[in-house]
C-alpha cells in the first residue's frame, strides 16, 4: 500500500464551486505539506503543516484553506475555484531527520489533477 | 529575489553515457540541497540529499555535487539506461526553514 495517498485523483469542476482535496499518510511523519505543480513553474508550496495544532502559509495560499484533522490527514479545500487554479495537486509528508540535523526529505503523493471550467 | 534555475530543455544523451544535470541558485544560501525523479503523472521521488559543508555525495550510480562558491549543484548518472529517463527537480532549504523551494526541472531522455 502507498504511504501517502491522494483523493481524488481527477477532479473536474466548475468556477464558483468549493472543492477539498484529502491527503492520508500511514508514514507517522508530523510533517504534511500541499503543493501545486504548474508546467514551467514547478512546484510552489500552498500550506504547510508542522503537527495537528501547527498551520502555516507556503508562497501560494490566496484561495486556499487547510485543515489538519489527525496526524495522518490533511485537508486542501478551494473555497470558490477559479479557473487559475487548474493545476497538478501534491501532498507530502516529510522526515526531520535524525540526530537533531534537519533535513525533511519530502515524500510525495500520486497527487490530484485538478481542471476548473 | 531567490531564484532556482535547471536547465528547461530537455537533455538527450546515448545509453552508456553519463548524463549531467545543473541547478544554480541565486540570492539563496541553502544548507541543504535535494535531487528528486518523477515520471509523468506521478509525484516526486527522493534521490540524494547534500549539505552546505559536503563537496559530493554518491549513491549508486548517481552523484551530487554542491558548489556553495559558484552556488552551483551538479547531478550526475553514470552508465545511463533508458529507465533514467524522467524529470529530475532540484530543491534547497535554508537552515531553520524546513521548507524547500524547488526547481522546474529537466527532462531526460536516455536513448536506447
């Protein structure tokens, strides 16, 4: 079974909809991340999320909210999707590394291709 | 402002050959520097992590180097095969951050 996993896989929506991206991960990691991957942009990190009590902004969070419900779930939702917002969705958990020296070596989802009409 | 720059066009090269992959950075003092493989339509695979104060790293036939000088990382596969063949995304970090900025990336082709 894979560690993180992603649902769905393809969404297709239309503006003005609310959409939730869910994300579970059997890794035991705290870390839990929501990127988006745009052709010639790459990957631009939306939110971010250090334990259950512990949200943060990444570069791109305007439109988006998260939710962390457990240590192995984490909500990506689109309050009012736009067409902008079509994109390749990933979720990541990752592993601070050991001895104190941290590294957090991200671990990807499938991810979710998401298409806003 | 912080800038990460791989090569976009895409790399072909011979099967046998060693294929190499460059990441520069600027306005960025990374302490940590990751490579990542995805296939298309698949997220992300880890590779090789490299610290600010490690010149190169090797795993297999893969090797990282990190030039914090020329603020400069080159990846390196040896003996290439056509199962190379992906996009190889560089990330940084900064330390205290725990967040990584990544690359565009650059697609490979290893040509039979």
């Amino acid at each position: 079974d894979a560690d993180v996993t992603q649902t769905p896989r393809n969404r297709i929506t239309k503006t003005g909809k609310r959409i939730m991206l869910e994300c579970s991960q059997t890794k035991g990691h705290d870390r839990m991340y929501w990127y988006r991957q745009d052709p010639g942009l790459g990957l631009r990190l939306i939110y971010y999320s250090f334990d259950v009590k512990d949200i943060n902004k990444g570069e791109i969070s305007d439109g988006y909210s998260v939710s962390r419900q457990a240590q192995a779930k984490f909500s990506l939702s689109l309050e009012s999707a736009i067409p902008n917002q079509t994109a390749l969705y990933f979720c990541a958990t990752s592993d601070p590394g050991a001895g104190g020296r941290i590294t957090d070596t991200q671990y990807f989802g499938p991810g979710t291709r998401l298409t806003v009409l | 402002s912080q800038k990460i720059e791989q090569n976009s066009e895409a790399l072909n090269i011979q099967e046998g050959k060693t294929a190499t992959l460059t990441c520069n950075y600027t306005n960025y003092s990374p302490a940590y520097l990751q490579w990542y493989r995805q296939d298309p339509g698949r997220g992300p695979v880890f590779l090789l992590l490299i610290r600010e104060n490690e010149k190169e790293k090797r795993k297999e036939r893969l090797k990282v180097t990190f030039d914090t000088t020329l603020k400069q990382s080159l990846f390196h596969i040896t003996a290439s095969q056509p199962a190379d063949s992906a996009t190889y995304l560089c990330a940084l970090s900064t330390s205290g951050t725990y967040k990584y900025i990544f690359g565009t990336g650059t697609r490979l082709k290893v040509l039979a």
